[in-house]
C-alpha cells in the first residue's frame, strides 16, 4: 500500500539513543569504523526501560506533500544513533529525513537523501527507492533499476552527514532492505518480477553484503544467493515442496518463479527468513555461507464457515 501521512505511536517520554556495538566478532562497529557521530541518550528514555513501563500515544503526522495514492510514504525506519526516522518517497527518489522534537517526538522534516548520487556512483539509471533500514549509524536504501528486472543496488550512507558511503549491486528489483544489529550484513530481498508479458522474467534472489573487512565496494563481500539449484535438472530439484506455488507460463524456472519480497533476520544474523507471497512459501538463508538452507511451503488455509472453531 502506499501512503502519504506517516503516523507514528511513541513511547510518552520519549526515544531511547543507545548505540551498541557487534555481538559477533571484536571487530569495531560501524559507529567507531567510520567516526559517526551519535546524539546522546537522555536519562529519561533511559529509566522508562529499565523499568519496563511503555506507553503509546500518536505523537504525530508527517506529510509527504505527493499526491495521495502515489509511491510516497512507506517504509520507514528509525536509527537510534542519529534518533531520526528515514522514510521512504519513492516519488521523489528520496529518503525523507525526520527529526523528532524533544520531549514530544513529534517528527517534522529535517532533510533529505537525494538517491541521484548512488545512482552516479553505481553507473546505472535507477527508478523507485523501495526500502530503508537504518541501525548502527548507518542508512542502507533499496533501489531497483529503471527497468525493474535490471539488477538494482544497494546504497549506504551515514547517518550523521547523509553522506554516501558505497553503492553495492543487488539483484532485480530488491524490495527489502535490512541491516543487521550489529551493522555488519545487510539483505536484500529481491523480487525478480517479470515485465508483463513475461518476455523479460530475472530470476528472484537474496543478496549479502558483508561489511567486516570495510564498506567501499571493493571490501565489501557481496555474495547473490541463487535458487538455480532448485530448477528442474538442478543439484536441489527434489527439495522444492509440493506446496510451493509455482504459477508461471510454460518454460518458467523456478529460481524465475520464485519471488523473494520480505526477509528478517534473528539476532545474531545468522539466518534470514525470506517471504515468497506469490508462491507461498519461505526460504530459509544461512547468511554466512551465503546458501539456502531449504524452501517452506506455507500450506493452506480453509475459511470454509462450518470448519470454523
């Protein structure tokens, strides 16, 4: 769904700004690699946590200023370092930089990241920004190419500066975007949605990017994960559950017919969780190796009254 009004339900005190580091590895996070610098938290926020109490309220609304039912406000993500909330205006080719009034968190617009500079840096013409993430400091967008089903990017930034740190090459169309805690991966799910007459089908995929060794593109470790292996004749064919659905025209592959759009990560990032909606099913990545684990049918659902509990 897209929308133009963010609506946000804070805690009455406020926001927490706590930035931690990798629970992985001693390797320094993203925070002290890069010299971001953090705001600092307030002991009120700080005392409510500890204590357990949480109480929402809508604290306020944010208009994008596009036109209703246009690709404006719809992922939004907030990064406890800079306590700004990046939001998505697809639109605009932007991310919408909020910031948050003291004491109210009443979000009002700060600024913003203009995605023409990812786009020069990574050599390609880009359309929809589709999703942000933000953890750690840092800002990581997902943008698909100006033909969906070219291969997108990656483009990461600081969220102290909004300055562009890399650009990394995703697969077609990444909807998703996520950062994990401890900012050192970043996933995309990326969909592979074919034109509309299925002349141009890219096949779905998951991409890793792994910032332990630096974030210039040349350090980075960006790893595609495929689901070739699952095509009929492939090494992993048999492993595709019965009750994944698989619906395209005649001569569709499956790694083409698989369309990854959501995926979450556990805590210490070592399995991604993918959301197929089209196929419902699931696939399961361990995120160092780069490699899917297995596929997941979701079954099926009777709504039928009289089977009603």
């Amino acid at each position: 769904m897209k929308l133009k009004l963010l609506a946000l339900a804070v805690a009455s005190a406020g926001l927490m700004t706590a930035c931690g580091g990798s629970d992985n590895d001693d390797s320094p996070s993203p925070i002290e690699a890069l010299g971001i610098e953090c705001v600092e938290s307030t002991d009120d926020a700080l005392s409510i946590a500890e204590q357990g109490t949480l109480t929402l309220s809508v604290a306020g609304t944010y208009e994008s200023g596009n036109e209703f039912d246009t690709a404006s406000a719809e992922i939004v993500s907030y990064d406890s370092c800079s306590d700004q909330l990046y939001v998505v205006n697809a639109e605009e080719q932007t991310i919408d930089v909020l910031a948050l009034a003291g004491g109210t968190s009443v979000p009002s617009f700060s600024s913003s990241i203009d995605l023409s500079t990812a786009a020069a840096d990574a050599g390609i013409d880009i359309g929809a920004a589709n999703s942000v993430s933000a953890k750690q400091g840092l800002v990581a967008v997902a943008i698909e190419a100006d033909t969906k089903q070219d291969a997108g990017l990656i483009a990461l930034y600081r969220s102290d500066t909004l300055e562009l740190i890399a650009t990394y090459t995703a697969g077609a169309l990444p909807d998703m975007v996520t950062l994990s805690e401890d900012g050192r991966y970043i996933l995309t799910a990326n969909e592979g949605e074919p034109s509309g007459d299925y002349s141009n089908d890219p096949e779905g995929s998951v991409t890793i990017v792994d910032l332990k060794d630096g974030f210039s593109a040349e350090d980075a470790v960006v790893t595609q994960v495929s689901f070739a292996d699952f095509n009929s004749g492939g090494d992993r064919a048999g492993e595709v559950p019965a009750d994944v659905r698989l619906a395209g025209p005649s001569g569709t592959t499956v790694a083409q017919d698989l369309e990854p759009e959501y995926l979450a990560l556990n805590s210490d990032a070592s399995t991604a969780w993918v959301a197929m909606q089209e196929n419902n099913a699931m696939a399961i990545i361990d995120v160092a190796a780069g490699t899917v684990t297995s596929l997941v049918g979701l079954g099926k659902k009777r709504w039928s009254p009289s089977l009603a509990v």
